[in-house]
C-alpha cells in the first residue's frame, strides 16, 4: 500500500513528454511555502474551504469520531482522531471539505497511470512520483517503480533528497529521471528554514550524478526572501556546474500552497505575488553560459 | 379535421444578426406580392415550372449594390416571402417566414398596407412549405416543430448542408450546362433547369449593371477592380472560367441563386485556377490572399450563424498540390479576419504537409477558433459503413452546418428530426408523463410506475421501447418531410449540380440524388448515460436508494433532497475515463445511433444517421427538460455535443479525450468535439498539446473543435461585453461573438473546462 494523496493525468511540467504524476504522502522537509502541504503530513489531511463553509455544523454532527469542533465559530479538526471515514465529506452540501491522504495498492495506482499509456508513447512521457517526499515511503515506491518499468513506463521522482544514501542506492536503479530540488547551499539556513540536512542532500546528489549524470535534473526554486539574492544563486550555479549537474531548471516563485495551507488552518508567511519568469532571465544565460542546460519552469 | 397548427415563431438558430434589405418597404412588399401572386397563378402547373415562374421574381430583383471593397460580385437580399432551401436565410421552398411577416407589418404605417401583409399571411398559413409539413406531423405529446423545446421529439422540413458539384460548372460553364440539359431530351423539370440557367445568365447581367453603377466615381485603383470584375463576368455568362477570380465568382453566384450555405471542398475546386494564375504569373500570392479574403466578406456577411463551412485538405483531393496552395492562403485569410463564418475546416490524414497542420495550430492559437479538426485516417472508413458507400465516395465527405457529414454532390443529409434523450428518460421514469407538462407522451409503450422496475435492465428496457416508438416517428418524419418538399418544389438549381439529377432527368427529391439520407440530432445523450449509470450503481448494485426515493427527489427537483443530488453528482461521469460508466455510455451511444440507421435502411434511405453535433439546442432544451439523476437541476442546459456536462470532467485532457474516443465513428454522421484551453498552455506547451491531440486522433478521434480563451476573459465579457467586440468562441457545432450570445448559452460554455 502506498498513500496517495491524488493523481495528475496530463502532467506537463513534471519530467519530458505528457505524464501522470502521483503524489505521495509525508515529507521530510517543512518548506514553509511548499505547493502542496496537504502532503507533508504523512497521515490524511482534512482541507476545510472557509469561502464554500455555511458553518451549519453538519459535519460536526456526522462524525463519527468527533473529530470536528467549531471552536468561536472556527472549524477545527483533530486529525488524531480522524480515522479518514469521510462521513463529513460526504454530508456537506457546500463540498467545503476535502480529504487527502488515501492508502492505495500500487495495481490500482499503475491501472491509472496506464490509462494515459498510448499519450506517453507519442510524447516520450510516463510516470512521476511526487509529494511530498516519494522517498518517505521507500519499501512502497521501490516495488511500484519496479512494477512501472516492467509496464515499460519511463519512470521519474521529484525529490528532496533528504534522506539516507542508502534509500537512494535502492531506488535509483529503476528511476530514469530525478527531478532534485536543491533549494539552498548554506546548510545552516535550509535547517533553519526546512529542517532539512543540507549535507545529505548534497551528498545524495553528487552520487547520483556519478551514477549517471544523464538522469539528473537539478530544479532550482527560488523563492522570494528565503533564497532570492542574485549573489546566492551564482553562487549555487557555480556549485551545481562544479559538481557536474548538466541540466537546471529554474523555477520562479509562485504561491499556489497559499490556498491549501489556509483550507489546513495553517499561516502563510510567504508573499502573495508570483515572481515573473523574466526575473531569473540572467541566471539562466549564466548557466547556460557554463555549458549547462538551463530553462525557467518545469 | 385536424385542428390548424400554428408554425409561427423562431425556425433557426439565429445568433449574427442580419444585415438590413437594400430595397425600401414599398419595393420589398411589392416584391413580396409578385411573388406570391406567380405562385397563385401556377397552381395546376407543374411544381418546377411553378418554381422557375416564382424564382423569376425574386431574381435578379433582389441582388444588391456593392460593397466599396467587393472583389466578387453577389451580394443578395432576404424577404420574409420568397424561395429557398434553408431556415437560416429566408425558408424552405416556397417559404413564409410568419414572425418575420409580422415584424415586417410592424414597420408599416398605412393601414391598407398591413391589410395586404395580412392577405400575404393568411395565403401562405396554407401554402408555406414548412406549414404544409407541420400540419401533417406535428402533434399536441410528441412531435414539436423546430423550435419548440415543450417536445421530446422535433421535425422540420429544410434542405440544409447541400454541398453541390462545382467541379462540374466549372468544367461545363453555364452554356455548358445549357447543352447538357438540352441533350438530355425534354420534360417539365429538364426545361425549367435550362430556364434557371438562363436566370442565372440574367442574374450575372445585373451584377454587371451593378459593377458598372460602382464604377461612378469609383478611384482609380478601385476602377482596376471593378474592370476585372466587369470583364469576368461577361466571360463567365458564356464560357467556362479559366482564371482563378473567374472560378471564385462563378462559385459564388451560383451558391447564392442555390440557396446554399454550406460551400464544400473549395481547395479542389479553386486550387487548380489559382496554381495556374500563379504559375502563368497572372497573379501573385497577395493577390490571391485579397480575393480569397473578399471571399470570407462575403460568406460572413450572409450571416448564417452555423453554417457557411468551407473544407480544405484531406485525401480524395484530385489536385492535392494545386488545393494546398489554396489552403495555406485560406488559412492566412483565417487567422487574419477572425469572423464567425465561414466555419472554416481542416480535414486531414497522416500525409497532410506539417507546414499546414502548423499553420492550422497557430490559427487556432490566435483565437480563431478555426479550422475545426476532422481526421480522414477515422472518418473515411467510418462514413463508408455509416452511409454504406465505396471508399471512393466516402472520401469525398463533408461536415455541413454543426457537423453533419454528407457527400459533396451525391448526397442529401438534412437534419430535418431531432430527438431529446434526457426528456424521453424522464417520461419513462414518470409513467410515461413529461414531468415538464405534465402531458403523457410515450404512445403506446407500456411505462410502469418507476417502483416496479425490479433490475436495472427492467428500466433501460423499457426507455428502449420508448426509444424504438421515438426513433419510427423520426424515420417517419424524415421521410415525410421529403415527400412534401419533393411535392411542392424541385429545387431547381440545387438539382443542376447534384448527382446525377439531370442525367436521370428528375429533381433532387424526385429519385435524382444519388443518395437520399438524413440526419437526425440526438440531445441529453450524456446526461441520460450518466443519469443511467447513477441509477445502476446506487440502486441496484449497491441498493443504497430506491428508484422511487430518487424518483420523488427528482420531481422535487431535489428541494429537499440535496444529499441524494449530491451523492448523483458524485457518480463517475462521462468524461472521466471511467470504464463502466463509459461503457454504459457507448451502450446508449450504439443502440440509439444503430437504431436509427437500421430504421433509415429499412425504409430505403441511402443513409439515416445521428448527428452529436449540437447548436445551441442543448441550452434551449435543457430549459424545458427536468430535472435529471445525474444530478442535472431543472431548466439547466444539457450536456453539449458529445461532450461532458459541464463541471463533470475532472480528469484532465487526456481522461476526457480517451472518453470521446470510445464510441465508435462509424455508427453516427458526425460528432463534435469540443475542447479549450488558455492561450499560455497553447502557447507555452504547443508541442505536448500536438501529441495530446495526435494520441487521440490515432485511437480514434474522429474530430476536434479548440477554442483558445484566457481565464477570468468570459466572464469579464458578460460584464464588459463594450470590450469584446471580436471574441470568438466556440459553442459546438458552430462559432460565435460570445458578447451576441445569450446569457444562458454563455453560462453553458462557462460550465465547460478550460485547461491551463
């Protein structure tokens, strides 16, 4: 079983060709801007929509584990004794609510993806594993990528890597493409900001490119007031080119989580405007200049 | 005797408006007389000299003065009163169009005037065409005329989508065509065909009138113009063209004395005249591009709404080389004016240049929302078993009006019937009473009470049997509505230059057409799919319902019932990829399409077939069909072409398009595909877009309509329509200015998805 929180078909931004990405529960990091928050939690998430909710209470009456409570008329739900019913979900008029977070077994996940098969024939696609952090469920993901490439998928992961070696060592042999993030290079700051190990991080990288410099897309986001300062970024392509990464993506800040984090009952810190792709304009013909492949966007 | 129905009201969808008559009211009454009084003086004639006596009168009268910018000469007036073939401009036949006939009266001060109106309405209630055809057909349950949406079945009598042989006028030249009749021998119809030939000649002496009247004061460039145009038209009257301008403006006049709205494939008929200008350096690619424009002028000023189509590419061509250059300037032409009509089509196949599909994404990139998609490598195989022809023939096809295929010069195809599913599941789940009016409407089928289905196959067959007592009257009614058009007129110039009329020396309608078919429009086809597989899964495989509790939160219109709505709405629907429920979809899909098509066979239609194409029907309907259990409210539109609800595609492109490319082609006679997307998608990911659609088309995609609109614009437009003047949507079977829509259609394409 794999948690799932959904699946995209017609993923374009996530790897070459037309593609499904999966989306995995859990995540390692808690980047406090990240896209999809509903996954960072490896246990379903509730998302509450203030804007569709009448506060007519039904949900609160229907759950079975009383989960919910209005609190001073604020919607609170207790994800500890949630245990995922959808008895709220499915009693409320408005559809304010929205469970995400669901155990699959990876057959029914791969009879999605291969609804879309003849689509990444024509246009050299496949399959992605997002989240979240696909490598916080290792065991689940190995056996589902193996499966995919005896489907004859082209199979990729858009990961953090912030995690043991060792996790990588068992995955890399059936994943054809690794979209990396790589988000800052002083490690004290990606901690303070992420929880993230920097180290590891890099370590992982420079072994895959070892491995096979070819499955290696760095993604680079660069998000307003975390890693943004025009020094940095040289400073990160310098590292990534000395490390042998031949393709970066740039990818410029948008604030797509803002909505989710707020249906989560969580602040967003982040700005609320989205940066222009003409902004990272001379990073790329910086890269591009060290001989590496580099594009704005996914 | 029958009680006296009343076909007064709207006869067609009419979204552009029509551009006012030249002719004072004075002048248009006493045209109007004239003609009606030659058709009161013919009665005991036979019908196509009644024809040609009552043509005479209205041409070359009606054509009007030029335009300061017209290459081709042609352009013609409508009266309420005249002869035509279809609804969208005058009427059928000897036609009376009543509510125009009445806002006409409208306009008139003098009493004795209106009381002449009053003469001219009161003597075509008996003599117009349609109303003929009404009185036979029309009845209080089932059968409304077209458009009356209180009905699940409508019927009409028109002669639309005629797409005639221009190859062959082109080849014989009006005298040429005079000779040919002549040898033919001689009976009443063959001799009014050579008197509409020597109409037609009139017709060009006056556009010559008309020219030389432009020349006043004309500049001295336009003067250039108008002498070519002037010395084109004298060298056309008597021989066959030999230049391409030539070819352009014999077409034209001819279409406009036919009626016809539709045009064909031009690039194979025009190609060639143009390839040999540029080749002899007669004329350069500029020049071109300005004659073809005028060309567009002229159709989109005939205003015709879902019509106009004019097709270029696909296999079958006999000058592909010569056509494509035609195509790569029509599609210049498309990009570059941006109007509504022609509705301009791309047929392709796997040889088709990839300089043109280029050229054909780009212009659907800039909004155009044009050239709509039609792919050969599925639609020539299907329409060889649809319509039961050799490939040869198929290979000729064209999509016609919203989408209907017939057969250039061969064949006949008219949706003259036209069949609302949803409401005719409705009626089978309420006893056989239109929930609407309640008014009993299912003839002799036998509907219990819901309660007393005891499976599922119980329901469905029994909506079967209402289907089957539905789909007898349809064939009935199209087969009626041709004898009575066949009855009253011949059709003349349409005739000419449909296979092989003249040859056999009959009238269209008379047993001339090489294929006699027909159309009919199916509606609610999705919503009735999803509505069944609701009641499949919940009531009977899962028994979480009754079909009586969802009966009375139907009647409701779920008022109190909305956990049963929401838990409809949350059934997989069409659209999604879903096996099951598309499977039930295609099972709907085939036995309606097969059952109309068998019934066509058995009567001896070349071909009767059903057409997902949609107008705007699907709105109008929906206002009169009820609530559905796919969780459809009451009075909400229907589900567009063949396409999802709107809001129940979830799944994205590639879930939706594998949906579509389930049914199988060769059971209908065309079906609309609608998609949109923003422009930055198909901007930014043309090339994956390119593959999303070639992957559909290779596993069986017969078609494709694309509007590229950007978020937020639509619903902008309804509150700013002053800012949109050129916005250019596409609402199924046909385009439109989407600020000329009403809100309710408006609504309709809102609902539908736009991928970003």
């Amino acid at each position: 079983m794999i948690s799932v929180t959904h699946i995209e078909r017609f993923a374009i931004h996530d790897g070459p060709g037309i593609r499904t990405t999966v989306f995995l529960k859990g995540c390692t990091l808690c980047c406090p801007w990240c896209a999809n928050p509903e996954t960072q939690s490896s246990q379903p998430v509730l998302l509450h929509d203030m804007r569709k909710c009448v506060s007519c209470h039904t949900c609160e009456q229907s759950c079975p584990q009383k989960a919910i409570h209005f609190q001073k008329g604020r919607f609170h739900h207790d994800a500890q004794r949630c245990n995922g019913c959808q008895s709220c979900v499915e009693m409320c008029l408005q559809d304010a609510l929205q469970l995400r977070g669901e155990d699959m077994e990876s057959e029914a996940i791969l009879h999605e993806v291969m609804k879309d098969k003849d689509y990444y024939d024509m246009s050299h696609g496949g399959v992605t594993f997002s989240g979240g952090e696909p490598f916080v469920q290792v065991t689940s993901l190995c056996e589902i990528l193996q499966e995919a490439k005896a489907l004859g998928l082209h199979t990729a992961v858009e990961t953090t890597g912030n995690y043991p070696l060792a996790d990588l060592q068992r995955a890399e042999p059936f994943i054809d493409l690794f979209l990396y993030d790589f988000k800052h290079l002083d490690d004290a700051k990606l901690l303070q900001f992420t929880h993230g190990n920097g180290q590891l991080i890099k370590t992982n990288l420079a072994y895959l490119l070892h491995q096979d410099v070819h499955k290696v897309i760095v993604r680079m986001p660069i998000i307003t007031g975390f890693n943004d300062e025009a020094s940095l970024v040289y400073q990160e392509l310098d590292y990534l080119h000395a490390l042998g990464v031949q393709s970066v993506h740039l990818l410029p800040y948008h604030s797509l989580g803002k909505s989710k984090a707020e249906q989560m009952g969580k602040p967003y810190v982040f700005p609320t405007e989205i940066m222009a792709n003409e902004v990272l304009e001379p990073y790329r013909a910086y890269a591009l200049a060290k001989g590496m492949y580099a594009q704005i966007g996914g | 005797m029958k009680h006296k129905i009343n076909i007064d009201g709207a006869q067609n969808v009419e979204v552009s408006k029509p551009i006012p008559c030249e002719k004072s009211i004075e002048e248009q009454l006493n045209i109007m007389e004239a003609y009606t009084k030659a058709h009161k003086d013919s009665v005991g004639l036979d019908k196509a000299e009644r024809e040609i006596r009552c043509l005479s009168t209205i041409f070359p009268v009606l054509f009007r003065s030029l335009e300061d910018d017209d290459l081709i000469a042609g352009r013609l007036d409508f009266l309420p009163i005249g002869f035509g073939s279809v609804t969208s401009i005058g009427g059928v036949g000897h036609y009376c169009v009543f509510h125009k006939l009445r806002a006409f009266k409208e306009q008139l001060t003098n009493t004795e005037d209106k009381k002449r109106v009053d003469a001219l309405y009161d003597y075509w209630q008996e003599h117009d065409v349609k109303a003929i055809y009404c009185q036979d057909v029309l009845t209080d349950d089932t059968t409304g005329r077209f458009i009356d949406c209180h009905y699940p079945f409508m019927a009409t009598a028109r002669l639309s989508g005629m797409m005639l042989n221009y190859k062959r006028l082109m080849r014989e030249g009006i005298e040429g065509l005079k000779k040919d009749i002549r040898q033919q021998g001689d009976n009443t119809f063959l001799r009014a065909s050579y008197e509409a030939m020597e109409l037609l000649q009139k017709v060009i002496d006056k556009q010559i009138a008309l020219v030389q009247d432009a020349k006043q004061n004309a500049s001295k460039q336009r003067l250039l113009d108008l002498q070519l145009m002037e010395a084109d038209l004298r060298f056309i009257r008597e021989q066959p063209p030999t230049t391409f301008h030539q070819s352009l403006q014999l077409f034209w006049i001819y279409a406009l004395c036919a009626g016809v709205i539709n045009y064909g494939r031009m690039d194979d008929v025009l190609g060639p005249y143009l390839q040999n200008d540029l080749d002899a350096g007669r004329l350069d690619e500029d020049e071109a591009y300005r004659y073809l424009k005028s060309l567009w002028k002229m159709i989109e000023n005939r205003r015709t709404t879902v019509n106009g189509r004019i097709i270029v590419g696909g296999v079958g061509r006999e000058h592909p080389k010569e056509a494509d250059t035609l195509a790569r300037i029509a599609l210049r032409v498309c990009r570059d004016t941006r109007y509504v009509e022609p509705q301009f089509t791309l047929r392709f196949s796997k040889d088709t240049p990839v300089d043109i599909m280029d050229m054909a994404y780009d212009c659907i990139g800039s909004g155009a929302t044009y050239p709509t998609l039609y792919n050969d490598d599925v639609n020539v195989p299907a329409v060889m078993h649809a319509m039961r022809v050799e490939e040869a023939i198929a290979q000729q096809y064209v999509p016609f009006g919203c989408g209907e295929y017939v057969i250039q010069g061969k064949s006949v195809g008219t949706p003259n019937t036209l069949l609302n599913l949803l409401k005719l599941l409705n009626i089978t789940l309420n006893k056989g009473i239109d929930p609407n009016d309640q008014k009993y409407k299912a003839g002799p089928v036998h509907v219990p009470p819901c309660e007393e289905f005891k499976s599922f196959d119980d329901l469905y067959n029994t909506y079967k049997e209402v289907l089957d007592y539905y789909f007898d009257l349809s064939v009935d009614a199209q087969l009626h509505s041709y004898e009575v058009m066949n009855q009253e007129v011949s059709f003349l110039f349409t005739s000419i230059l449909m296979d092989d009329c003249i040859h056999r020396k009959k009238a269209l309608l008379d047993g001339g057409v090489e294929i006699l078919g027909g159309t009919n429009e199916t509606y609610g086809n999705i919503n009735t799919s999803d509505a069944l597989y609701a009641i499949k899964k919940l009531v009977y495989e899962e028994g979480k319902y009754t079909l009586a509790q969802f009966h009375e939160a139907q009647m409701a219109d779920f008022d109190g019932y909305e956990h049963i709505r929401k838990e409809l709405l949350r059934q997989d629907k069409y659209g999604n990829d879903a096996k099951e429920c598309d499977a039930l979809a295609n099972d709907l899909y085939e036995y309606v399409a097969k059952g109309i098509r068998q019934r066509g066979i058995q009567k001896g239609l070349g071909y009767y077939l059903i057409v997902i194409s949609n107008n705007q029907t699907n709105t109008d309907w929906g206002h009169q069909t009820w609530a559905s259990l796919d969780g459809r409210k009451a009075g909400v539109f229907m589900n567009p072409a063949n396409n999802p609800q709107g809001g129940a595609a979830k799944n994205g492109p590639t879930a939706c398009l594998n949906s579509l490319a389930k049914f199988q082609a060769k059971y209908h006679g065309g079906s609309v595909q609608n998609i949109k997307f923003t422009p930055r998608m198909f901007r930014e990911d043309r090339e994956k877009i390119k593959m999303l659609f070639q992957t559909y088309f290779d596993k069986g995609g017969c078609q494709l309509m694309v509007t590229v609109v950007d978020h937020g614009i639509l619903e902008d437009a309804q509150k700013h329509p002053e800012k949109y003047p050129d916005l250019i949507v596409r609402v199924a079977g046909y385009s439109a200015v989407f600020v000329n829509l009403t809100k309710d259609i408006q609504d309709e394409l809102l609902s539908r998805c736009l991928y970003d």
